[in-house]
C-alpha cells in the first residue's frame, strides 16, 4: 500500500490527504505549529486523525526540523511519495529530501526558481 507525506498544508493538501484516505492510501503528515493556512475545524481534525501519523514541528521552512521530522516517519516506515502544497516550505523540503534520498523537487531547480 501506497505510503504518502503531506508536508505542512493549506486547505487544498487537506483536500489532498482526505483525496488520499478516499482512494486507500496510508499518509502521514508533517505540519507546522507557527504557519497554519487552513481552518482547524472538524472536517481537517478527522483527515488528521485518519493520518498513519502527524507529526508537529515549530516550522517547516527549516529543512533541518523536516529532515528530523521525515527520519522519525522513515524509521516506522517507508515513504513512498513526499507531497506539499505549500510554497514557502517547498525550498526546505527540496533540502530535506536531497539529505534523505527522497525523491523531491530538484533543490538546485528550487533556487534556480526563487532567483
């Protein structure tokens, strides 16, 4: 079975990991304690809730907290795909990713891209 990782999220990769859990994937989520560009209502505490795991770190624009964060995941399990919809921790989770050997956006493409 398909093991996916939303990282941080706005109401759209909520939509994603609900999208998710429709289809029978198992995701985890890594989410941030500062940045929340969603609503906290029912509907995102039960897609949460169904998430293998969730994992909350003060900011997901560090790619060293990501990189902690995507070892504690690895270590249960691996990790099929590593998503995002959330552009300000795209940078950080293209680094994170390279150090894992994740498959990512390309770090150097990321910024290429910001410059």
């Amino acid at each position: 079975m398909t093991h996916l990782v939303f990282v941080d999220s706005n109401f759209c990769g909520i939509e994603g990991m609900a999208r998710a859990q429709a289809l029978g994937h198992q995701y985890s989520a890594v989410m941030s304690q500062e940045l929340v560009l969603y609503h906290m209502n029912d509907e995102t505490r039960r897609v949460l809730a169904g998430a293998e795991r969730v994992l909350w770190i003060d900011r997901t624009t560090d790619p060293f907290q990501l990189a902690g964060a995507l070892r504690q995941i690895l270590a249960e399990r691996p990790i099929d795909a590593v998503l995002s919809h959330l552009e300000y921790c795209v940078e950080a989770l293209s680094q994170a990713c390279v150090e894992l050997g994740l498959r990512y956006t390309s770090a150097a493409g990321v910024r290429l891209a910001r410059n």
